[in-house]
C-alpha cells in the first residue's frame, strides 16, 4: 500500500485543524453542572472550564456551619469542572481523529 503524499497529509492537517476549531467553538457554548449534598448546591460551568453560575439553597445556609457550606461548593465546582474537562477531552480528541492516541501518555497539544 502506497503511504499518502505531501498532498494527501496537507489535506488530512487541515481537515484536524478545521475539526478542533469546530470543536473549540461546540466547547464555548457548552455548559455542564455540579451539584452536592444532593442538590443543595449546584454549580454550572462552561466547556471552557469557567464557571458560570453556582446556586445555594437558603435552607443550607448556616452561619454557625460555615466550613461545611465551603465544602459543598468546593466538591460541586470540582464535579463541574471536572465535567468540562472531560468533555473537552473527548471533543479535542474526536476532533483529532484519533491522532490523540498515538500521542505519548500525558503529552498534549499545545492550547488543548
């Protein structure tokens, strides 16, 4: 079988790069959420690992309870975080058209 020409990989380049920024742009309007203490606080973050939004339920608000109400936002800001990471994860890497896996473990595309 006859590997790919000059041409053929320049066009192969360009369809990744057209790929990951139709991906980047999906990620920019993507939101995903967080929640703990089964809802009582949620956070909602974007694709681009921002945060958007964090709502408290005024019943968990107590003020002789501070470290606890801390704790809820912090573990729903990590779930929503972690969410868009993993989303991001998946659109870079369906963008890539499986070029990701043939990266070295824990090496990435610069600005992804």
């Amino acid at each position: 079988m006859k590997p790919p020409g000059m041409g053929g990989l320049m066009k192969q380049a360009q369809k990744m790069q057209e790929n990951m920024a139709k991906a980047q742009a999906e990620l920019e309007q993507l939101e995903v959420g967080g929640s703990s203490g089964g809802g009582v606080v949620t956070v909602k973050a974007s694709g681009k690992q921002e945060i958007i939004e964090i709502n408290i339920d005024p019943d968990v608000i107590d003020p002789e309870d501070k470290e606890m109400l801390e704790d809820l936002i912090t573990a729903a800001v990590n779930q929503a975080l972690q969410s868009a990471k993993d989303a991001a994860e998946e659109k870079m890497s369906s963008a890539m058209g499986g070029l990701g896996a043939a990266l070295p473990p824990g090496m990435k595309i610069p600005g992804f």
